[in-house]
C-alpha cells in the first residue's frame, strides 16, 4: 500500500516540486493551500494530487484536516511542513499583527500539522517529518525578523522533534533552501534580485526540483538514519 503524504503548501513553488516528486515516488499525495482556489483546482487536474484548503495556523483546521485526508486515503505518514508567508518590514515598520502572522503560519503551522500527524505515526511506529526552513533562519536577513525568528525556530524544533520520535521508526529533519527561482522570488525587485544573484558562490538561482529532491530522500525508506539534520541548498551562499 502507497505511503500517504501531506504537503503543506503543495500547489505551487517549492511546495509543488515536493508534491510532485513524492508522488513520483510512489506516494499518495495531498497537496495542501490556503487561498487560490483557481490555481489548486488547476494543479489538481494537471497533475492528479488531491487539494485540501485549510490554515496551517489554525490548530482546529489542521485537526479536522488531517482527518479528512485519513478518511479519502488513509493514514498520513510523511509530513512535509512547508506551507508559509512573508510580511516583511523593518523594526521599526513592523506591526505586531505582521509579526505575529507569520509566526503564526510559518512555525506555528509546524506545530499544528506535527500534533496532528505524529500521535498516529508514533502509533504505527513510521513516519518521516521534513520541515522547511531557509537560509535566512541561518543567517537572518535585513527587514525580516518576524521570518528569519519563525525559520530559525523551525530548525530548533527539528531537532528536538526528532529526539522524540527517534525510538518510534519516525524520522524529523528539515531542510533550508537559499533563494530558489520561485514566484516569491520573482517579485523582489530586478536590482535587488541581481545583487542577491551576486552573492551566490554558484552563480544562480536554486530550482524548486532541486529542494525537492532533498526532501524526498528524507522521505524515503532508505532515509532511516538521518534524523535531526538540517539540509541546506543555497549554491554556498551560507554554509552552516
């Protein structure tokens, strides 16, 4: 029978790349979203992943998430926490509510899909848990402290996750992509983008495929002895 795969996030992007490569893999796939109706219901048909709306940040609709996709596929044994937001500002332009939404979403929503998610895996003595990261929750990045906080909390939470479920056959690790060729990307503007691009030892973006590819063997079988790792693809920009 066909593990079952939960990808927050998993319409577009990063989150695509996952879903897809999982699927790939021979998993069931349900690729989660938040907002843009037209373009799940378009992924949907274009690739045959099921979609689930819901708010990562919210912990009720994670609950009644998880169970809706039990009942469709069956238990969920791999979680890819990716879905999240920017709300960027300096210090001093930062409202509490832009604060307080992307670590509600960003490491709360970790939180949320794991608490759903891990009693069952726990209980069948299996299951793999990625979480996303990024480059800025190493290195931190000017104007972002609300993201940069939310993806360094994700590392720790990783790791102590993963002490957790070692002795239950259940792997926790994450992985911390540099700037990837994504829509979020696309929307910097050309200038800064062109200075980041400088700053990348090799020369380029990352492709979300190549994320993908490093969340899949976490996800793998043959992924049962990494745990509490930290994966980080940013072509050297951050070695950490």
């Amino acid at each position: 029978m066909a593990r079952v795969a939960i990808v927050t996030g998993g319409t577009r992007g990063i989150g695509e790349a996952i879903s897809l490569a999982l699927q790939d893999m021979g998993m069931t796939v349900a690729a989660n979203y938040a907002g843009d109706d037209a373009r799940a219901n378009a992924f949907s048909e274009r690739t045959g992943i099921r979609t689930y709306k819901w708010d990562v940040g919210d912990f009720d609709a994670c609950q009644d998430a998880v169970k809706r996709v039990e009942a469709d596929v069956g238990p969920v044994d791999v979680l890819v926490n990716n879905a999240g937001i920017t709300r960027d500002a300096t210090m001093m332009k930062m409202t509490a509510e832009m604060w307080d939404e992307v670590i509600r979403v960003n490491l709360g929503g970790c939180f949320n899909m794991a608490k759903a998610t891990f009693p069952g895996m726990r209980e069948r003595k299996w299951g793999r848990i990625v979480n996303i990261g990024s480059i800025n929750g190493q290195a931190g990045q000017y104007g972002q402290v609300n993201y940069a906080a939310a993806k360094s909390g994700i590392h720790g939470f990783t790791k102590a996750l993963a002490q957790e479920g070692a002795r239950f056959g259940i792997t926790v690790n994450a992985v911390a992509p540099g700037y990837i060729d994504t829509d979020m990307v696309a929307a910097v503007p050309a200038d800064v983008l062109e200075k980041i691009v400088a700053r990348v030892p090799v020369g380029r973006l990352g492709q979300a495929s190549e994320i993908a590819r490093g969340v899949a063997f976490f996800c793998s079988e043959e992924g049962g002895f990494a745990t509490g790792s930290t994966l980080s693809i940013n072509g050297g920009q951050h070695m950490y």
